[in-house]
C-alpha cells in the first residue's frame, strides 16, 4: 500500500471519528456505569467510628486527593488519545492539584460570562466554529488527561471498591488500569463508580479525560467564571459484598410540635444474590453528648428491604399498584427532642449498622439528625409551627485562588461572616454546593434553598419544553435531593435558575414533591396568569421594587410612565397583597449589591414585615466573584471578566458581594447587618429621669433573655450614662416595653446632641462569635431640653489689602485670600501653614457606583452625555459686599456649564478677625441637565492634614439610602482609611449628616468645618471623583499626597440599578437650589 492511500484511509478514519456523535455532544446518554445517586456516607467498620464521624477513622476510605499527572489541550482532536493505557510514557506530563481548576494552575483561560454561552451556540453540540474573536475559537473545547496511581489497601481484598468524584466540571471518562470504566455529566453532582472488576492488588492507575465543554452546558449557564476540571473531591471506598446502599431520614413532628416521629429508609445491595435471610438493619440515635436515645437499637430484618426475589407479599405492602409507595422500614418515638432550627441548631446523630447472620456488624454508616418540620401553609412557611421569614444571601462557590475548589476553611469563614450578619437563609446559587457546606449549614444554623444545576440563561426558556431534554433536566433534580435528603438546613428544593418554564420542570417539581413531601418546591421561572404554575409553592420574584415612588429619569415630571429599567420589576408587596393566590412570597435575587451599593434596604424589609405572606428574600450575592492576576512587575491584583482576555465577558459583573472576594466585608455589609437583626428597637417614653422603649423580638424561636443588653448615653458623641438591663424577657415574635435607667440630666450641655443606644449581645460563645458579640442596637433621640449655644464672639482687627487681581485678609495667627479671577477662596494659613492646595470651587459630579452605570448605564451615560464630568468653571464677580474692623463679607459668583446646562454657584463669604470664616452657598441648577449626582463644593488641602475627626453618621461610609447601620456619632479615622477600595473605582467615602469635622496633623493643628446648615455630607480622601470615574482597576490608582474634602448639600442615593430598580425618588436630588453653609476655623 502506498503512502497515498495510507494517507487517504488515515483521513478517513479520522473525520468518520468526528462526524459520528460524542458522547459529550448527545443529549440522549447522560452517563455510563455510574452508579445510582445516593446521600452522602462512607461506611465504617464500629458504630464508634460511625458515630465520631470522622472519614480518615475509617478503614473503608482513602483520599485521592494531591499532585496527578496532567495534560492539557485546547481542542479534543488534539488529546493523546492512548494516556489511558497503563503502558503510556507520561514522564514529560506536568503535574496538577486534585481537586482544582485547570485554570487556576495556568491551564487555559478563565471566562466571566454572566448570561449567555462562552461557545457557539447550537445544542447540544459545543464545538461548531464561534467567532473568530471568542476565547472558544482557539480553546474550542479544551481537554484536560489526568493520570494518578493508588495502592489498594490490603484490607480490601474481596471487598466492592467504589470510586466518588464529588464535582467535574463538566464531562469526563474513566479509565482504570488501562480499561475504560464510564463517564458522567453534570458538573456540580458528585458520580460514582463501581470499580471492583478493574482495580487489582497493590498498584492501580487512574486515567481521567474531562472535558471543559459538553451538551449540558446549555443547562449550566451560570453567572460565574467559566472553568474546567475535577474541581472537587476524589476518593475511594470499600464495602463487602452486602452493603447499606442508600437510607433517607426523616422526622415528623406532632400536632403540638413537640414529641418527634424518626423515620428510616435504608436500601441494600447484595452483590453475590444473598437472600439476606437472617440479616438485620440497626439504628441508634445518639445525643449531643453521645449518649444513646433509644433504650436499645432499633431492628428491621434485611431480607424484605432487599427483596431480592421479588416477593410478591412484599410489594403489595412497600409498593402497591394503586397508591403511594411506602417509605418508612424503621421508626420511633421520640419524646421532646431538642429541635433544630437555624436559631437552635441542634443535632442528632444516628448511626445505622448491617449484622449479618451471625449477628456481626458489617459495617456502619452515619448522619446527623435534625429534628425539624417543614409546612406551607395559610400564605406562610412554617418551621416546627411557626412561621419563618428568610433573611437570606446567593451564595456561589468561589475562591479568588482557587476558582470553584473551595477549602472547609473558607466555607467556615463564610458562614460565620453570615451568622454574624444575622443572616438565616442561603440560597446555593444556583447548583448543588460542596456536601461539606450543608454539614457546616446543619451545624451552624442556616435554612438553606438548596438548587438545581439548571440553568439555560442564553437560550431562555428553549429547553425547559423540548422532550429531548427531558431525562437531562430530570437527572438534575433526582441527584441533587437523592445527596441531600438527609440534611435538616435544606428546607426547600429549588428547580434551577433563570431556564423558562415548561412541561421539563413539571417533571422535575412532580417527581421532588412525590419523593420528598417534607419540603417545599421554589423555582422563581414559574410564573404565570392570573397566578403561578401550581408546580411550585412559593410565589417568587427577582429584583422586586418596593411600593414607593422611583427616580425615572428622561420622564416627565407627572407622567405615568416609568423608564423600562424600573418598570421591569414587579412590586412584590402588589402580588402578597393579591387575593387570587395565597402562597407564600420571596424574592429569590434583590439588592443586587454590585460595588457601592444597598441602598433602601430598609424600605424593602419595612413592606416584608408588614404582610404575613411576605417570606423574606435572597441578597444577590454573598462574596465578590474576582480572580487573583499579577502584573507583569509582580503587583497582585483582583480581576475581573475581560482581564484574562477572555472574550465573551460581562467585565466587572463579577463584583458584587456584601464581602470581597477575600472574604472582607464591604461597608454595605454591615447595612445588611443591621436591617436584617433580629430585635427591633423602637422609641418609647424618651425623657430623660422616664425612659423606655419598644422591642419587638424579630426571632422565631428565641426568647430575648437569652442574650444580654446594654444601654448607653451619649452627648456630642461622649458617654455621659450606661448600663446593663436585666435580661428581657420577650418570646419570639412579641413586643414589650422595657424601661431604661437613665437617670435626670441636671445639667445639660448646651446645643447638646443626647443619644440612646440599646445593644443586645451574645451572652455565650457560640460557634460563630465569642461572647459579647453584638448581634443588634438601635439609637434613638433623646428629649432632652438643651440650652442654646452661646452666640460666637469674635474679636481682633481684620487688616484687608484689595487690589484688582486679589482681595487679602489678615489677622491675629491667619491670612486669607480670594482671587477675582477665580471668585473664590484661594489662600488659608493659619500660623503660617497653607490649609489649602486646591481652592473650593463647586462639585456636581460624581465618580459613577455600579449602580449609577446600572441596566442601560442610564445615570452614568446621562452624566457623560452632559459633560457633568468635565464642566467648564468660570468665575463672574468677587466683590466686597461689607466690611467693619472685625469682619469682611465677600460675594464671589460662579457658574459651571455643563452641555446644555449650567450651575450658578453664590457664596457669601464672612471673613472674621479670629481666622473664622463662614461659607454660604448657594447652588442654582438652570437649563437641562440629567439627574443630579450631588451638589457641593471640593477643595484639596494640606497633606500633613491627615488625620480624620467627625461627629455625624459613621463609622463606616453611608448615603442617604445606606445609613441605618451608621449611628449619629463621634469618630476618628485617617484620610487614607476613608477610601473604600472597590476592585472597579467608583464613588466611596461618604459620611451623611456631619455636624462637624476636623483634618489635623500629627501634633493636632489643623483645622475645623462646622455645619451651620441643615444638612451636610463630606467626603476626605486622597482622590478626586474624576481619578476613580478615570481608573478601572483599584491597583492602577495612584494615591494623591493631599487631601480631597468634599462638602454637600445633597448627595444621590445608591438604589440597586446595577440589577434591579434605581433610586427611590425621596433619595434623588431635585433640580432646584440648595443652600449648603460651613464655617472653617483653624484647630490649635
């Protein structure tokens, strides 16, 4: 045969290879000898061992986790498609850590892509030719071979042998010893395999070929990064040849919700045809102390649970031809057990053993128990009878290292991140998490909405009614409720996310509620008319607005029309309020918290509270999703989509957590906190010598006297009383009055300031905060009568030089001086040292949040459009209006022109003898101009003047709509603290309500600004809002050497646009004038 034909058959054989269907492009097999889901267990060979639950106690299991052998590739024709063969020469592979993504070690690009498919799309295939410029062009379907080898314990011999891959993203075959064993799809749902006839004695190698792509990514188009690899664990485990291959529990509460019913549901596999004739299943329940709860175990023969011969006596009791299956085999009371809730966490362990014939324990496997009931009912979801609101988060499995491989260790930071943001309820956005978080979730104490990974955002509801996809969607459903049965945090199933409606999640919803009864069914795409599919039995919505009025920019004044990016979202109080339906109602994604962001959060929780059938809702989203990347001198930065020049990519839509992606709260975090504490603090009797106040216990199981309380005090900041109250005792859900000791103040301070501040704190360790934690305050005005302050004196001779360029004011210790040029103040010294760098001049702009680009971009793109962040100043008079020997009033007048606007800018200046000086503005907005970012003045000052003093709202930075959480108070910081680093640059630093504040150097001399108007907020730090509006990374800004003083009159709310409805109108600014007055002193 000559080399031509050689050739041609070659070829041939090639494109035949690729014109047939892959198993990773056909819809119709979703695996191949993998094992049937079941709950998370291992066996152990004691009960003790079962009951410590430890794995690496158990001589049944081994880790493979660690360094394998890896290679990779862009595209699968290019894949060495013999590594499997235990012959194969791999001394040239690198190496890769078990469990990880691919790249995250280097291996290929990472892609953010929000909503939509990193791949042409064209199901199921995922390979077709994108466009040219798509990341997937090159990487069309990148292939990742893995090969690692294990030595069989020795212990093992004549056992069945498993092998549990906990997570693959998203498509893999195995191969053991050089044969081929199966493959799986599913990235988020752990597949087992049966491999006893493939391994041998001694030395065994594993061959894994996964596959970053596969027909079931159209159902995984989550808003995450898009990676590849074994992303989860991997291990093996050991079992005899009669094994305990499932058990479901649960626990069923009376009609008083005190004594317990434990049910039990094992299943058994016997895989050399034993009869199990003699055998018996055992169950044990063990207290928090490990002390049994039953007085002996209790006991189900073996033989009719496994009913390996069909037995017909059998089957008509367990599964009957007419009616329900049966679930339970081994029950028990249970008198009064300590309930689990995710206030009151506690647990059982039960432990299950197989004892043969001869009464020997085969093995033994274990769970925790919660004893806890799930209902809907009358419009609201009951936990052991009472009704629960969700305080919840989305939460998405991400580490800025690591990608989508999560340590315990971090799971374990974020729950107690949430538990001391009093958050109650996760949401697993939107795929099955790590087994590991659940157990964290029991044990710590969160509900949690445990979702499908079904998600087909760029396809939209295509697939959710194409038969074809039917057994995919299905497959979903049964693995992620087959894993997690057993865990009392799941108190709900979620269908999936954003994927349509249709007869495939009909499916799903029918088979979970005939499998599960216990809990309730969620899946916001079941919407419908006049109410939703009956499919589902909470009601559902994303990125509600709240029933108030919404800025709406571009719209008349008047009209009933509201801009499409508001009027969008539905009003989620309308449909609680709507008698056509009477199921619970949640929104599953609010607030989206995109950079700067939460704003009227208390609003939202103002109308949950306000309607039995309001359920609560789910933050969007819990952590930033950003992913470490170094530049190219070695500056480590957190990036975002488009970084990795992946392309397609949503940019910084990654980035919107209450945490950074190194899991430190963001400012907005702590709002979170405080709207979602559980005891509500409202003014009572307010007077000083007769004070009390209103609490309301927000808790559904815990009584107030469980915590401990303190009150305080306060004057300008100072406390001047505090205490301790006795322990109150409020049950969950009501309100008392309680009086507090404060006692007659004999002497109040003039024009003082008298706050209340009630806080309730742990008055234990728990598991999450220590002892002393403060889970809730409140502070309320006192009314105290104050004298007035004393009218200000000032004293000394003004000397005043006045040419026609300046006018020159010095006294005792200060100069001044104001350019008519620039009508404005352009020189301050105080003992010879110059206060200003840049001279106060009107500010109308501000660097956009997120949420000001928002759906549309509509406010920042106005903003630009406008040139509002490039007006052009220009000065119109600087005249003395008055003077005496101690005073001189100067008029300065200025107008900022935007595109087809303007600002007119008036300040009355007082120029005192004593280096006084008062600042009266005036902002007059004329002309058309968009909405308004904020108006006010900035000046830059001295950058010795670094240290931050203030009394007004903090300490972190607020706005009008983001405040609740920032108490009226006295608090010092520096300027370079003040800056809030968002990963993308954006507006930050804001204080509202400022009384006074004061910059000062090290020694203390500085000076003070004092509000003499009715409001005021003020922003110090070491940027101008045009070097953040200019910067889109946080690394590539370069701090300025002075401070950046920003006084306002008004300030924009932050509303939740980035997804979501705008700011609500009583937060935005109107287009009329505001008066903004300050007096500047020097501190001494």
């Amino acid at each position: 045969m000559n080399r031509l034909s050689c050739f041609i058959i070659s070829l041939f054989l090639v494109v035949s290879t690729f014109a047939q269907k892959h198993d990773w492009e056909n819809i119709s097999v979703l695996e191949s000898n993998r094992e049937p889901a079941r709950a998370d267990f291992i066996p152990y060979q004691t009960e003790a061992q079962a009951l410590q639950r430890v794995r690496e106690q158990s001589p049944w299991f081994l880790s493979l986790n660690g360094v394998w052998k890896f290679h990779w590739v862009p595209r699968p024709e290019e894949r060495p498609q013999d590594f499997y063969r235990t012959d194969f020469d791999d001394v040239d592979w690198k190496t890769i850590s078990v469990p990880s993504n691919w790249e995250m070690q280097g291996y290929g690009t990472p892609l953010y892509v929000s909503s939509g498919y990193s791949f042409k799309i064209d199901p199921p295939r995922v390979t077709t030719e994108p466009p040219k410029n798509y990341t997937a062009y090159k990487e069309r379907n990148p292939v990742g071979s893995y090969r690692h080898y294990f030595r069989l314990p020795e212990t093992w011999k004549g056992r069945k042998v498993f092998i549990h891959f906990a997570g693959v993203q998203s498509f893999f075959y195995l191969w053991v010893n050089g044969q081929k064993v199966g493959f799986s799809k599913g990235s988020m749902e752990p597949a087992e395999f049966d491999i006893t006839g493939y391994v041998k004695p001694g030395d065994n190698q594993l061959a894994v070929e996964v596959y970053k792509y596969n027909d079931g990514s159209y159902i995984e188009d989550q808003d995450m990064w898009r990676m590849g690899g074994i992303q989860r664990e991997v291990y093996l485990f050991s079992t005899g040849q009669v094994r305990i291959s499932d058990f479901a529990v649960r626990t069923e509460l009376d009609k008083d919700y005190k004594d317990a019913t434990l049910q039990i549901a094992p299943k058994l596999a016997s895989y050399q045809g034993d009869t199990l004739r003699g055998w018996s299943v055992q169950a044990q329940l063990y207290d928090k102390n490990g002390k049994a709860v039953f007085v002996k175990p209790l006991r189900q023969d073996a033989e009719p649970i496994l009913n390996i011969a069909y037995k017909a006596a059998v089957m008509n009791d367990r599964v009957p031809q007419r009616g329900h299956a049966k679930f339970v085999w081994l029950e028990a009371k249970v008198e009064n057990p300590a309930k689990w809730t995710a206030e009151t966490p506690n647990l059982y362990t039960l432990v299950l053993s197989l004892v043969n014939n001869e009464n020997q324990t085969v093995e033994t496997e274990s769970c925790q128990v919660g004893f806890r009931s799930v209902e809907v009912k009358n419009g609201q979801v009951l936990v052991n009878g009472k009704p629960v609101r969700l305080r919840g988060v989305n939460r998405h499995e991400h580490d800025p290292a690591t990608g989508k491989t999560i340590s315990v260790e971090r799971m374990e930071q974020d729950i107690r991140l949430m538990k001391q943001c009093n958050i109650n309820a996760v949401r697993t956005c939107h795929y099955p998490n790590n087994t590991q978080w659940y157990e964290l979730c029991d044990k710590y104490g969160l509900y949690v909405m445990d979702e499908a990974d079904l998600e087909e955002h760029g396809l939209r509801g295509t697939l959710a009614s194409a038969p074809e996809w039917g057994a995919a969607f299905l497959d979903r459903a049964v693995r992620l409720a087959q894993r997690d049965k057993n865990h009392p945090s799941v108190i709900c199933w979620s269908l999936g996310n954003e994927a349509g409606y249709g007869p495939n999640f009909a499916a799903m919803s029918a088979w979970l509620k005939e499998f599960d009864p216990t809990r309730f069914i969620h899946y916001e795409g079941a919407q419908g008319t006049p109410t939703d599919p009956s499919t589902v039995d909470v009601i559902s919505r994303f990125y509600p607005r709240v029933q108030e009025e919404y800025l709406n920019p571009g719209i008349a004044e008047g009209s009933d029309k509201e801009r499409p990016e508001n009027a969008r979202w539905e009003r989620l109080l309308d449909i609680a309020r709507n008698k056509v339906d009477n199921r619970p109602v949640l929104t599953s994604e609010y607030a989206h918290a995109m950079g700067n962001a939460i704003g009227n959060l208390k609003e939202y929780w103002d109308e949950i509270y306000s309607n039995p059938r309001m359920l609560g809702g789910f933050i969007w989203e819990w952590a930033d999703e950003g992913l470490y990347k170094t530049t190219p001198d070695g500056k480590r930065f957190i990036a975002y989509g488009g970084d990795f020049g992946d392309i397609p990519n949503l940019k910084t839509f990654c980035l919107k957590g209450l945490v950074s992606s190194e899991r430190q709260p963001w400012p907005k975090y702590y709002e979170v906190k405080k709207v979602y504490q559980p005891v509500l603090i409202e003014p009572g009797k307010m007077t000083a010598g007769n004070t009390s106040v209103q609490i309301t216990n927000r808790n559904h199981f815990l009584n107030l006297n469980e915590f401990d309380v303190s009150w305080t005090l306060f004057c300008n900041g100072k406390t001047v009383q505090s205490g301790e109250l006795a322990p109150t005792n409020i049950p969950a859900g009501e309100k008392r009055e309680v009086a507090v000791p404060v006692k007659a103040i004999q002497n109040p301070v003039a024009g003082g300031d008298y706050q209340l501040r009630i806080a309730y704190r742990l008055k234990n360790d728990e598991l999450w905060a220590k002892q002393g934690f403060e889970i809730a305050f409140e502070q309320l005005k006192m009314d105290v009568p104050v004298p007035a302050l004393p009218t200000e004196k000032h004293t000394g001779k003004l000397t005043v030089t006045d040419d026609l360029k300046t006018i020159t004011l010095s006294g005792k210790g200060f100069s001044a001086q104001f350019d008519r040029g620039n009508a404005t103040l352009v020189s301050l010294k105080y003992n010879g040292n110059e206060m200003l760098v840049a001279a106060p001049v009107f500010q109308g702009f501000r660097a956009p949040t997120d949420n000001d680009r928002g759906f549309g971009n509509w406010l920042a793109k106005d903003w630009a459009n406008s040139d509002l962040n490039k007006m052009e100043r220009n000065a119109d008079s600087c005249t003395i209006i008055a003077k005496a020997d101690n005073f001189v009033k100067i008029m300065t007048v200025a107008h900022s022109s935007a595109k087809e606007g303007s600002f007119v800018h008036r300040t009355l200046w007082t120029v005192y003898a004593d280096g006084v000086i008062e600042s009266d503005n005036a902002f007059v907005p004329q002309g058309k101009l968009p909405e308004l970012p904020r108006l006010g003045v900035v000046m830059s000052l001295n950058k010795a003047l670094e240290q931050y003093s203030w009394y007004g709202h903090g300490p972190y930075e607020n706005y009008i709509d983001r405040r609740e959480s920032t108490p009226v108070g006295l608090y010092k910081s520096t300027v370079t603290e003040q800056y809030v680093a968002y990963d993308h640059p954006q507006e930050t630093g804001n204080h509202e309500g400022i009384r006074w504040l004061t910059l000062t150097d090290k020694s203390g001399k500085g000076i003070e600004i004092k509000t003499l108007s009715e409001n005021m907020s003020a922003t110090a730090i070491h940027f101008t809002a045009d070097d953040l509006y200019k910067a889109d990374h946080a690394y590539k800004l370069t701090a300025r050497p002075e401070t950046v003083l920003s006084l306002d009159a008004a300030m924009l709310g932050l509303g939740n646009s980035s997804c979501g409805p705008g700011v609500l109108k009583k937060y935005a600014i109107e287009k009329k004038e505001y008066k903004l007055k300050f007096e500047i002193k020097p501190v001494k």
